[in-house]
C-alpha cells in the first residue's frame, strides 16, 4: 500500500467521524425532546386514567400514582435513556418490596402497569408517526 493510500484512508477515517460526531451532537437533543415528550404523554395518561394504579396492596389514584411516579423519575433520571427505562424504573415496581404495580380498570382483567404503559406508548408512537 502506498504512501498515498494511507493517507487518503486516514482522511476518510477522519471524515466519517466528524460526520458521525456531528450527527450526533444534532441527533442528542431531538432524541432527548422526543422521549421528554413521551414521558410527559404517560404522565398526563396516568394522570387522568379512570383505572386504579396498585402500589404494594394499596390503590391510588391516577394523580396519586402520578405524584409518586414522578418522585422515581426524579431520583432515577440519571438512568433514564429511553421511555421504556422511565417505565421500568419509575412506574413498573416496588423497589422496594420488588412487587409489580397493577392497574385496575372497570370491566377488564388486572394488568401490570408496565404492559399498560408500554401499550399507550405504542399508541402514542403510532400517533406521532414514529
């Protein structure tokens, strides 16, 4: 390989990453916007759901259940990358008793609030186009 080669190699090496580099650096706070957006959607969801949100044997409202959601949220923000993380760490379970939280709605079987959750971030995806 000549001299030449390498060079050429190493300056398309470069360019792919500051191409790769700022596509992130644009892509990072729209990605952050979007699932602040989705969090925000479970929030209000939970917030003016008629069902009843179980926590350790205990129901609660969905401005109950919101309240003490947002308190997870708020101490595990730092793990938080995805809206599916949110869900799982701050509105599936009891850290700690390690219990599932379930949701109560009229006329339908008990489900846990993590399978409800992802299910309305399904629909609200399918809404935006994503």
């Amino acid at each position: 390989m000549s001299h030449f080669s390498v060079l050429k190699n190493k300056r398309k090496l470069l360019q792919s990453l500051i191409l790769f580099l700022a596509v992130g650096l644009f892509c990072q706070p729209l990605l952050a916007a979007t699932m602040q957006n989705e969090i925000d959607h479970l929030l209000e969801f939970v917030k003016n759901t008629d069902c009843q949100y179980e926590r350790n044997g205990d129901l609660h409202s969905g401005p109950e259940a919101v309240a003490h959601i947002r308190k997870k949220y708020n101490y595990f923000k730092d793990d938080i990358d995805s809206s599916e993380k949110f869900i799982e760490l701050s509105a599936s379970k009891s850290t700690m008793s390690g219990k599932f939280y379930m949701i109560h709605c009229a006329d339908q079987p008990s489900i846990k609030s993590q399978q409800w959750l992802l299910q309305e971030l399904h629909r609200y995806r399918a809404g935006q186009g994503g």
